[in-house]
C-alpha cells in the first residue's frame, strides 16, 4: 500500500506540483515549502555566536535584553522576502514553522538555550481574525520544536489595533506601537526568561513594545529574535 501511495503521489506531482515559496520551483518529495537550494543561499547572520551585533546595538539604551538575534539578512527582492511574502499574505503560515525549524536548529546549542519559554509578538484580535493566523506564532512553533521550550500565546495580548508601520518614519513606528501591549497573565511569566520572536526587525519599534512590556513582570529576562533583519 505504501508503494502504491508513493507511486500516485509521485504521479499527481507531475501535474500539481508543490512549488517552493521562495524561488517558485517545484520541490523534491523531501522538502517542505521551502526548496534546499533557497533555504541554504538565504545570507545568515550568525548573531547568535555574538552577544554584540546589530540586534542587540539597536536596542541597546532603549531596553535591557540579554541576547539578541536574527536569522537571516532581509533584501528587497530576494528570497527571504519571497517566504515572508508568502507567510503573511498568502496564507503560507506552515512557511514560517519551517523557517523557524531551521533558525531553532541553528541557536538551539546557544546561549539562547538558556531561555524558559517562547513569545511570538502578538496581533491584534481583529488583524489576526482577518489574516487567519498570527505569522510569527507559527515561527515560534517550529522554534519551539526543536528548541524544546514552551510556546505562549496567552500571557501577552495587543490591545489596541495600529495602522501597518510599513510607511512609516522610525520616529512615527515608535508613536504608532507604544503602550500597544498588555500582559494578561504576569504570573505565567514571572522569573522566566523569555525569548520574544517576530518575523523581520526593521526599525524594532513594535519588539521594543513587547519586550518592554514583559520586563514590568516581576524578576523577568528578555532576548530577541527574528527571521529578518532590514538593513536600518
């Protein structure tokens, strides 16, 4: 039976094939969403063997946070914009647990190993009931997998709805997320080091935000982390 399974799934992949979210190629029947060939050309980073990188020096006087990191470098037209594309608008959310099975398997034998548990930078109720999904809950998911830690989507919620920051200076990024989040369940995070995830950094405003937010718990850690960074 499985031969026959592998056999017609070999067949209908002839005409419906699955096709990479970041080059559009079809994929080889082990790979997932994302083709080897773009996951492997994607520029890394590597700001997790660094405690002082672009990350942490962008927050650095604004919010005390114990590492800081990102994936990949983000570059207009390429293909880490491709895969958050799709993650975002496309209804791709399995594109960002992919992606983050990947980043979690290159920080997992990091000091961000010391973490207790795995924030994703929340939506709003209505964004996320009209996206379907929060994009970076489903990257906190495959880093969690891998990493072994805890996802929490409950403790921190937004409570006010903004408007997109995409056309926005840094100064107004920062008017448009302030006071936006509210922790709802201080005692699922007191005394845990956090690691608050988002898809790219651009400006860090709406991070910045969050992270805030959470160190008014009681004897709370932050670290940072996303998929992307711009260049800022």
């Amino acid at each position: 039976m499985s031969q026959i399974t592998s056999v017609l799934d070999d067949f209908l992949g002839i005409f419906y094939p699955n096709m990479c979210q970041g080059c559009g190629e079809p994929l080889l029947k082990h790979e997932n969403f994302i083709c080897s060939k773009c996951m492997f050309s994607i520029p890394r980073t590597n700001y997790h063997n660094s405690r002082k990188n672009m990350i942490s020096e962008l927050f650095l006087g604004k919010v005390k946070i114990e590492y800081a990191t990102s994936f990949c470098f983000f570059h207009k037209d390429g293909i880490l914009q491709n895969l958050i594309h799709s993650l975002k608008y496309k209804g791709g959310k399995e594109v960002g647990e992919t992606l983050g099975k990947y980043f979690g398997s290159e920080i997992n034998t990091s000091d961000f190993s010391n973490i207790d548990l795995i924030i994703p930078v929340p939506l709003h109720p209505k964004r996320q009931k009209f996206r379907g999904y929060n994009q970076s809950e489903w990257i906190a998911k495959g880093l969690g997998e891998i990493m072994n830690k805890p996802v929490d989507v409950k403790s921190v919620i937004r409570s006010r709805n903004t408007k997109t920051q995409t056309e926005k200076n840094k100064d107004e990024r920062w008017e448009n997320v302030k006071n936006i989040f509210e922790v709802v369940s201080p005692k699922d995070i007191e005394n845990k080091h956090v690691l608050v995830i988002d898809d790219v950094i651009t400006t860090g405003a709406t991070i910045e935000s969050c992270a805030s937010t959470i160190l008014d718990v009681k004897n709370t850690k932050i670290s940072i982390a996303s998929i992307g960074v711009a260049s800022i």
